[in-house]
C-alpha cells in the first residue's frame, strides 16, 4: 500500500480491520476443527498487524505455531483474505518475540502441558456454524433453485433430490446453505443423525484411521448417519484410495435411503473423478448457484451491514453492489473494511469513504463487464444461429431455444434490466423475457444437456469479459 494511503487509512484502522477479519475466521474454523483443538489453539491466537498485505498472528508456545503452521495455515490464509477482501500472507510468530505486546495479549492459551502433548488424530467433531441458516441466505434469481432444493431436502431429508449436489463458484452461498440444512435438521429433527464434513477431512481422517489400524470404527461413524453433507468435493481429485473409500460409504448410504448433499466448485461432468463417482452424483438433483444479480447484491450487502450495526447510505449499497460482482465473501470484506475506518475516524459512512477505501482494493469492473451483445454472440455460435435470428420473430425450435438461453443469461451475468433485455432481442415486453427465464430456469434441472451447455457458456463468457 502506499504510504499517503496507509497515513490516510490509519494503521489503527488495519488492525481493527484485522481483528474483525480474525473474528469471522474464527467462527469459520470453529466448523472446521474439533473442539478442543479450537479451545486449546485457534482460539488463543492473537492478531498483531496487517500492513501491505502482511499480516502478522501471533501464538504463545513453539507447539501453537507449529501445529497452526502444518494444518490451518493455508485455510487461514483463504479465510482471511476472503473477509478483508484481498490476498494476504499470514505469518505465525511466537508472542515472546514481541515482548513489547505482552501487555495487550489476553492470557488464555496453550500451556507448558499442552506444548508436549502429541496431537490426537481422531475424527474431529465438526461443529455447524450457527450463523448460517436459511433465515440469513439472501435468495435471488442466481441460487433460487439451490436454495429452494436446500429447503426441500432439509424438511424431508432422504425423499428426494438424493444426492443433492450444489456447485459454482467459491463464495456465493454453498457451504452457507450446507450448514443450513444441517442446522434445519439439528432444530427439527433433532433424533437425526448427521455428519457434516469437508472432502479434505474425510481424507485425513481416512488416512489416520488405515495408519492406525482404526478403519472398522471410520467406517461405522461415516455409514451409520442419516444425512451426510460434504463440501469441496472437488479436493477428492487424486486420492485413489479415498476415492475408493468414498465410493463405498457413498453407496452404502445410498442403498437404505440416506441424505446426501455435496457442493463442489464444478459441475459432476467437470470433476477429476471416476465416472462411477459423478455419474452417481448426477443421478441426483444437480443445481447451480451463480453470482448474483445487482438486486440480490443489494440485499445482501443490506443484510450484512445490518447484522454489523453498519449504517450505509443507499448511494453507498450501490455503489458497492456495482463495484463487486461475483463474490460474497468479497462484499464482506468490503464493508468490514468501511465499518473498522468509520469507527477509527469516528465518521459516518458515505460515498466518498466507500470510494476512497474501497478504490484502493477492488478495480472497478466497468471495462470489463459482460455485455448483452457479447452473450448473444457467444450462445448464437454455440447453437449454429445468427445473432438476428435471435432478434428476430423466428419460431423455429433451435432459434427460440437459443433465444430463451441468451435471456436467460444475460440476466444472469448481467446487470440488464428486464424491459432492457427485452429491447435488446428486437421489442420484446418484459413478461416476455421473464417468462423465457423462468423456463430456462426450469429446464436446466430436467435436461442435462441444456445444464451443460449454460454451464459451458457461463464459463466463456466469464473467461473472456
């Protein structure tokens, strides 16, 4: 960062940005880790500083920073950046190298005694994050269909939509609606067993439980619940004998009727994994969340304000809104961001502020934006039609349907208005347009192919904005 811009900003605001940053990482780890790694480790660490990208935590025991650097390090760093809304380092540093911080660190941590214990590798009991509910899940046109699946699966677990598989991109909602339904099923179902667990922890619990002979007991804990949700699926990739693992407990599930809900950041067809595995992930409901559009955007950035007692003017909500496009946890960062400099600065928040500060942290997108041309051109090369066909009154099948798909998009990826969209296929009224939406939006949960070929068209067009 600058020097004008650190004077400006303030390092007291950095480290209060920080500790905010530090509080969401923790109650995400909080889901991640078992609870007395939590108690005795994650929730002793201290943060210290944050200056041009460097952020500094510090621990108080050799044994607290070299467990934190082996097995969260690369997590914390994902989450911290997500929530201050840019790439950070993270380094770890022993408190007694910072003596002149002593006065300020809380006392609680490991001790002596913990320092010379070996790490238990036993299956960690993840705990839900309680925050993420289906109260607080903002619905738009984007993840409407995800979370009305969520729903579903959540008041019936195992009648349908089994497996139910969620993907798109990080950010936008899935573990949120993974742990809104395990915490639906805790409240109303409370005799449920459930299991809720990352593909990578699957892993290394798997691997603990071969290396110490304990493979009987892995597999009654994993086969013996009634839903089991697992996130990043996708992280299964090369492991041929989780894969493997996987697998089994997947059908054995399956076969008496258990609940199952995976999210992943690509579709089934896209994973680095056996046929036999996705082809049993598509058996199910297979449902998209994709970025939001400028309304839900809107909404959440409202909701979030609110929930951090952030008043935002509606000037600023929209701003913000048009500033960051695809990312949730990006929104977050920005408005924790606006809530550590008006509480150091003591000032309301306002136009000005958000641009100033956020400026300095998010490019604006308008260069790069998608536009409705640019849809048009690529769905009428992927369905062998002219671009005036799609303008056109054409009541051909392969013409209407490609019409339908590029409205259907453009109001996806774009900030278009629907008489907009409308104007833009030749004079078309917005019940038009919004009734090939809702269709397309229909569709893509029956029709495969359809699914995949959105799925294909989002992708180049977001590779090529």
């Amino acid at each position: 960062m600058p020097q004008n811009d650190q004077l400006h900003f303030g390092e007291d605001a950095n480290l209060v940005a920080l500790r905010m940053a530090w509080e969401r990482t923790l109650n995400a780890l909080s889901s991640r880790a078992s609870k007395p790694v939590f108690d005795k480790g994650l929730k002793t660490v201290v943060p210290i500083s944050f200056e041009d990208s460097a952020v500094v935590l510090g621990v108080q025991t050799s044994f607290a920073k070299f467990w934190i650097e082996q097995k969260f390090l690369p997590l914390i760093t994902e989450l911290l950046s997500d929530h201050l809304g840019t790439p950070v380092r993270v380094t770890v540093r022993l408190l007694e190298e910072d003596l002149e911080l002593a006065p300020d660190i809380a006392a609680a941590g490991l001790g002596a005694a913990n320092a010379q214990e070996e790490p238990r590798r036993q299956p960690a009991d993840f705990v839900l994050n309680e925050n993420y509910t289906f109260d607080t899940f903002v619905v738009g046109q984007s993840n409407r269909m995800a979370h009305a699946a969520s729903c579903a699966v959540a008041e019936s677990p195992g009648a349908s939509y089994n497996p139910l598989f969620i993907y798109g991109d990080s950010g936008l909602g899935k573990t949120h609606l993974l742990h809104a339904i395990g915490n639906f099923i805790r409240r109303y179902h409370p005799h449920t067993g459930l299991i809720y667990t990352t593909a990578e922890t699957f892993t290394s619990e798997y691997v603990a439980a071969v290396s110490e002979r304990r493979t009987a007991q892995f597999r009654r804990r994993y086969r013996s619940v009634d839903v089991w949700l697992v996130d990043d699926i996708q992280f299964l990739a090369g492991k041929e004998r989780t894969k493997e693992e996987f697998f089994h407990t997947f059908n054995a599930l399956q076969e008496v009727g258990r609940q199952i809900v995976l999210t992943s950041d690509r579709p089934p067809k896209d994973l680095e994994l056996d046929v036999r595995l996705s082809s049993r992930f598509e058996a199910g409901l297979v449902v998209d969340i994709a970025p939001p559009e400028l309304e839900t955007r809107m909404a959440i950035i409202k909701a979030k304000a609110q929930k951090q007692d952030l008043q935002i003017p509606p000037d600023v909500v929209l701003y913000i809104a048009r500033l960051i496009r695809s990312n949730i946890r990006a929104i977050e960062g920005a408005l924790l961001k606006l809530h550590a400099y008006a509480t150091v600065m003591q000032q309301p928040v306002s136009s000005a502020m958000a641009s100033d500060i956020l400026s300095r942290y998010f490019e604006h997108p308008q260069e790069n934006l998608i536009t409705p041309d640019a849809v048009l051109r690529a769905v009428a090369e992927r369905y062998g039609v002219d671009v005036d066909n799609l303008k056109s009154l054409s009541r051909q099948a392969r013409v209407v349907l490609a019409r339908q798909v590029a409205m259907y998009l453009i109001r996806h990826l774009t900030d278009t208005s629907l008489p907009a969209i409308g104007k833009a296929f030749g004079g078309k009224d917005h019940s038009t347009v919004l009734h090939a939406i809702k269709k397309i939006g229909k569709l893509v949960l029956e029709d495969a192919q359809l699914a995949d070929d959105i799925a294909a068209l989002m992708r180049e067009l977001k590779k090529t904005d």
